[in-house]
C-alpha cells in the first residue's frame, strides 16, 4: 500500500518576515517522481529547504517522512534528514576532500564503520553513476557537471526515502542529462520518492510524471 512521503497542507514560508511561499499544499506518495518548475526565484529551492527542516512553516500542517514539521524538535531533525538524499544546487562539497573521502565522510555520519563496506558502497555509487575515474579526484579539479554527479552520488549514498533535488542537470550537457534522469527514475523505482526542482521544461516534457509550478507565492 502506497503511502504518503510528504504532506503539506496550506503551509506559508516567511524569511526574515518575507513571505516566500503561501498556501502551499503538496502531497507525495513513496515510488513518485514529482517535478517541481517555475522560473528562478520563484521558491523551488525554499520549498526543498522546507522539507528537511531547514526553513520553518509558520502557517498549516507538514508531514515528511512522519515526521511534523511545525512542531519537530532540534534533536530529531538530524534524524530526518538521514532519510533524505538532498542534490544540492551549490554541490556543498568539502574542498579539501578528495571524492571518495567526501563520500565517506557522509557515511561515517550516518554510522557507517565497517570499511570494507564503506569502501564497497562507495565503489557501487560511483559505478552506477559511470564516474568511477573522479574518484581521487579534489573538488577544484573536477568540471561543474562532475561535482553535480559527485553530488548526485552523495545523495543517494544512503538509499534514502525521499531524495530533494535541486536543479541536479543544470550544469549537465545533453547526455549526462538524459543519464541523470534514468537515474532518478530507477530510484523512484526502488521505494524511493523524488522530488526534482528545475526551471527547464523541455526535461520535464520528455517525461510523463506529475508536475507542479510555483508561481506568485503558490503551487499549481
């Protein structure tokens, strides 16, 4: 039985009393793949913090992965976000880290100790994402669409519930792209849901998953 990853209702985003998203409601079932578009700025990214924790509702109700978001305490949100991969925009990449310890500095977060597991895992992300080679590789040696696939890995190190991605093909030629896209689609596939936050439409065209646009504060 499907159920439900992410449930907001009605929900207001403010920044600095800034409201940067209003009435929002949004509902997304494990195995989904959800598009989210509208033009840059408009609230794609501030949405995605959201649901991990990292902004604040400060109106209606929000469930991701049972957990409520209005009332989640400080010490419980580490815990959330253990079971959310999150592609970010910037990559947030340790600079002084070579790829493969990047990798493992996330797993050893999350309670990982055994090496030759980490060693293991590390090597099975890197070959599903065909860039095996960056893995010696340091942060400044590598393009822009390199650190994104880096990212992409780093997100989906964990097999988690729900992966957040934000904009993950926009420094992605054509090719890369469509492989990202399998990708994300295998996951969904795997009793993961995804989020994918981007303003290029063309991508969301060529596939025939739910999409909802932000525009004026609001989610259509």
């Amino acid at each position: 039985m499907e159920k439900l990853v992410v449930d907001l209702q009605k929900i207001s985003v403010c920044i600095q009393e800034n409201i940067i998203l209003r009435d929002i409601n949004l509902q997304v079932k494990d195995n989904e793949f959800v598009f989210i578009t509208g033009a840059v700025g408009t609230g794609k990214t501030s949405l995605l913090r959201t649901l991990y924790s990292d902004l604040k509702i400060t109106n209606g109700n929000a469930t991701v992965l049972g957990y409520d978001l209005k009332n989640i305490k400080n010490k419980d949100i580490p815990y959330l976000r253990r079971q959310i991969g999150i592609v970010f925009q910037d990559f947030k990449l340790l600079p002084d880290r070579n790829v493969a310890d990047n990798l493992k500095f996330v797993l050893a977060a999350t309670d990982w100790s055994d090496k030759n597991k980490i060693d293991s895992k590390i090597d099975e992300i890197l070959t599903q994402l065909d860039i095996t080679q960056l893995k010696y590789k340091m942060p400044y040696e590598m393009s822009g669409g390199e650190q994104q696939c880096v990212t992409i890995a780093r997100a989906l190190l964990n097999s988690p519930c729900l992966v957040l991605a934000d904009e993950p093909t926009a420094n992605l030629d054509e090719t890369n792209v469509q492989k990202i896209l399998t990708i994300f689609t295998t996951v969904a596939q795997q009793n993961s849901a995804v989020i994918f936050a981007t303003h290029n439409l063309e991508i969301v065209n060529k596939l025939n998953y739910k999409s909802y646009k932000i525009e004026n504060k609001q989610i259509n």
